[in-house]
C-alpha cells in the first residue's frame, strides 16, 4: 500500500543520522503530503524548537494551477507557511525554522540545492515546483547562471526601466510566464513591471525593499501596487505576504495599498472543469493589466 508517512519519515530519520546527505522526498503530486502530514507538524517543522534537532530534508512538491481539477493543483502552500515561524516585520538574527520557495528557473532550483548542502547549518527546505515548468522552454536558464560567483536570488526584479512604469506586479510562481507573455501581447512592457518573491520564507525584507526603492523614489509618483496569484484567496501566498508588503511599503514611504488579484476564496484549490479553469485564469490576467 502507498504510505507517504513511512517514506516522509525514513528520508527525515536519515537527514538526521546523515547531516551531509541531501534527502530529497518527491511527492508525485504536491497534494500527496496531506498523508504524511503528521510527520510534517511533529517533527519537519518543529524538531529543532522542540529538541534542537536540525534537518535538512528537502520536501519537493509539485504545485500549480493548469486545469488537472482540484485533488492535484496545490501542494497547499498556504499551509507550509503558517507552520513557519516567520517575522511579520524584519528582525535580526531570527531562526525561521523552515524555508518556503516557489522558484521559477532551473538556476534558481540548482542554487537552492547547492544552498542546502553548503551552508553550515540545516534547515528544512520545502519546494513548491510545477510540473509545468519542466516544458516550457521560457523557463530556461544559462550555464553561466550556475557559474562561481552566482548564488540563489530570493527577489527576482525586473529590468524595465523605472522612469516608465506605471503598476508593479509583485507574485511568486509559475503565473510569472503567463503574465510576462500578456504583458507583451498588449505593448505594456515599459508600464508594467512583474516581480518574482521566490523565497517567501524567511520573507526577503532587505531583497524587497532595494528591488522596489527606486519604483518608490522620493514618493511624489504614484504606483499602482498588484498582489497577483492564481490560488484562490484563501490559499497561497496571499495571506503570507500581504501584511510583509505593507511593511516594506510603508519603511520606502511609498502608497502601501496593495491590490489582491487572483481566484475568490473557494473551498477547493482548482475547478473541475477545464472550460471554468481556463475562463478562470484568463479573467485574473485580465484583470492584472486590466486600465492601462
């Protein structure tokens, strides 16, 4: 019988007996974890607050909205957020006891690896990873993204010259190419920047607030601040991050109001129907580039 708890627990019990190895549990569908999710709360999450037992499996968990129904969209990102103990405003030398990613290049996926087995500690590492991505030859990376001298960038900004932009989209995730290509199709790529959040815990306060400054400037030009995601809103990212903008908003003395665009809450991650996801997804693209 399939037991995602047995296997989740072996792989932890060896991140413990073998700090140099890289354990790496793979859930075939992001959703699949909700079976060992004992595992998760009493121990991945938990054991270094408890025992100060330090871990550094990685959990990689497909998640992604692209019309495969409600039971195999959402590694329930939402939920690994909230069993991290992440500051709601920038505090030094904080012990965030897991890492939450949703990266979007290959580099970024490398790093993040490399990152885990480096660095002189360990720290659980949970991956939100679509599938999707592996196809999709926009989600490409260079070798020399990998070089000596590159590392992970948990803040991805954009390079479209701040003199022109009119609305910042800030987001996490695999919606960042589907947004990068509407943005084109409607000559919007010198009003609209797109901003990648890819570590969202421990949330990148410093990263954020340098990528956004010079959005800011001395304040007198107004920014149309967007939160887009394709969870609905009460999953995701959203709960996470939007108190964590607003701080960073309101140091830069920048407008703090930032616009949820996305799904309505639903007690589901994803419709069921193919035609309702599609209709779905293009409404809150739309919407994000929607009066300019």
């Amino acid at each position: 019988s399939l037991s995602e708890e047995a296997v989740l627990a072996f792989e932890y019990g060896a991140s413990w007996e073998r700090p140099d190895f890289l354990p790496i549990w793979e859930a075939q569908f992001g959703d699949f974890f909700n079976g060992a999710q004992v595992i998760i709360d009493t121990f991945i999450s938990s054991a270094e607050t408890k025992w100060a037992k330090q871990s550094g499996i990685v959990l990689l968990l497909p998640h992604g909205l692209d019309g495969a129904g409600p039971e195999h969209s959402s590694s329930r990102i939402e939920r690994m957020l909230q069993l991290t103990n992440d500051p709601y405003s920038p505090r030094p030398n904080v012990n965030v006891n897991m890492h939450v990613v949703y990266p979007t290049t290959p580099a970024q996926y490398f790093h993040l690896l490399r990152r885990q087995v480096k660095r002189n500690y360990r720290r659980p590492l949970v991956v939100a990873a679509p599938k999707g991505l592996l196809r999709l030859a926009a989600a490409s990376s260079r070798l020399s993204d990998m070089l000596p001298g590159t590392k992970f960038r948990p803040v991805i900004p954009d390079n479209v010259s701040t003199d022109t932009v009119e609305r910042v989209i800030l987001m996490s995730g695999k919606l960042y190419y589907d947004l990068v290509k509407e943005r084109t199709a409607r000559n919007l790529d010198k009003r609209v920047a797109i901003i990648r959040i890819e570590e969202l815990a421990p949330f990148p306060f410093s990263e954020l607030t340098d990528v956004l400054r010079p959005y800011v400037g001395d304040g007198t030009k107004r920014i149309e601040w967007m939160w887009v995601q394709e969870e609905p809103r009460n999953q995701g990212t959203w709960g996470h991050v939007k108190d964590r903008l607003g701080v960073v908003l309101r140091a830069l003395g920048g407008n703090e109001d930032v616009e949820y665009v996305g799904r309505r809450e639903d007690a589901v991650p994803a419709p069921g129907i193919g035609d309702m996801y599609r209709e779905q997804q293009k409404a809150l693209i739309d919407h994000a580039f929607s009066g300019l």
